[in-house]
C-alpha cells in the first residue's frame, strides 16, 4: 500500500515528535512547522490531533502486516513456522527503529507517552488477533499445538507480547533482556503445548541496543 509522500513525511515528523516529547505536549503546530506544510494541509489529511494519532498506529503496522497474508497461504510452511515468521516481523520493526524504541522509552519513564502506549498496545492485538487466530486453529486442527480456548488464549499472548517491561532497561541491561526473552519464549511454549526449547524466535530481541 502506497502512501502520498507528504503524508509520510508528516507521519515520520509526528512520531519523533510524539517520542521526543510525548503526546501532551506536542502540539500540531510544531508538526506542521517542521513539515514545512500549510495548516490547510495538515488538516486536508487530518482533522484532529486525535485521528492523526490514529492513523499514525496505522502507518507504523503497515511494513508489519505487510506479507503476512503471504505467509499464512503458504503451503509450504508449517503453523509453528508461519507464527514465528509472524513473531519475527513484529520483532524486526522493533530492532530496524531501535533508535524510536529508545526515545519512546525515555518518554515512557517520564509519563509522555502514556496514551500512545495504551493506543499502540489497543491497535496492535486487534490487528494481528485474526493472522494468528488463523495459524493458531491450523495449528491445533494439524496436530503442532496443544491449547484450549483460542480466542481467550490469544488476546492474552497478544497483551503479553505487547508489553515490553522495563524498556529502557531492556535496552540498555543485556542480563535483563536475555532473562526477559527465555521467560517469553518458555511462556510460549507452555500456552502453545509446545517442548521446551521449541521458541528460539524471540532470540533476536537480544541484538536490541
């Protein structure tokens, strides 16, 4: 999906900004003069500040859910390579914005960010729950996992997922951040009726920083 490039422009402005300073204390006005945009244009694409923020979650899972219908019609994976392929996606956005990540952890640390937090974390499980939804009931129809109540299980692995601790000191302390993904990964293998040693995927947050 294409998107117009002053819009994009805008997007990847309002979101240091969001991370710089939070969503409180950036103001449109600061958007639109860094932009080097008219007011007009700014509201052409947005009428609020609210609905900017919204479609700026959007923005942010468009190169994450890019594909993942390719993975989930490919025959020639397996359920449990299709979920981590999906896993390995969401994890890679993280690590090819690591610099995003550290300003969105500083801002977290001093209360800027409390409400784009909860409205990525809102946006995030309602978009990915029927990709994994899908996997998940292959999964169990085929035989690869072992689990009971998929539409209940899945919304609490999404909001598991998507809460990322202490961020700054995953980031910055590679003690806490191996210990925080072996516990992830054995977590997934527990939910997934999976042995253990079977999730090695999340792994790779361990190049975070």
């Amino acid at each position: 999906m294409k998107i117009n490039k002053t819009k994009e422009k805008i997007f990847k402005i309002g979101k240091n900004k969001f991370a710089e300073n939070g969503y409180e204390k950036t103001s449109i006005e600061s958007i639109i003069e860094e932009a080097n945009i008219a007011k007009g244009t700014f509201y052409y694409y947005f009428k609020s500040k609210e609905q900017f923020l919204d479609d700026l979650m959007d923005y942010m899972f468009l190169n994450v859910l890019e594909g993942f219908d390719k993975i989930i019609n490919n025959k020639n994976l397996s359920s449990k390579e299709k979920l981590f392929s999906i896993l390995k996606r969401m994890i890679n956005m993280k690590l090819n914005d690591s610099d995003f990540t550290k300003k969105m952890a500083d801002a977290i640390l001093k209360n800027q960010m409390e409400i784009i937090f909860y409205k990525f974390t809102e946006k995030y499980v309602k978009k990915l729950f029927p990709y994994l939804k899908i996997i998940v009931e292959e999964g169990v129809e085929n035989g690869e996992f072992e689990l009971e109540y998929i539409d209940i299980t899945l919304e609490h692995l999404l909001h598991m997922i998507s809460y990322s601790g202490d961020i700054k000191k995953l980031i910055s302390d590679k003690n806490y951040r191996k210990e925080f993904v072996l516990a992830r990964e054995r977590i997934l293998e527990k939910i997934l009726g999976l042995k253990k040693g079977k999730v090695t995927v999340l792994e790779e947050l361990l190049e975070l920083g």
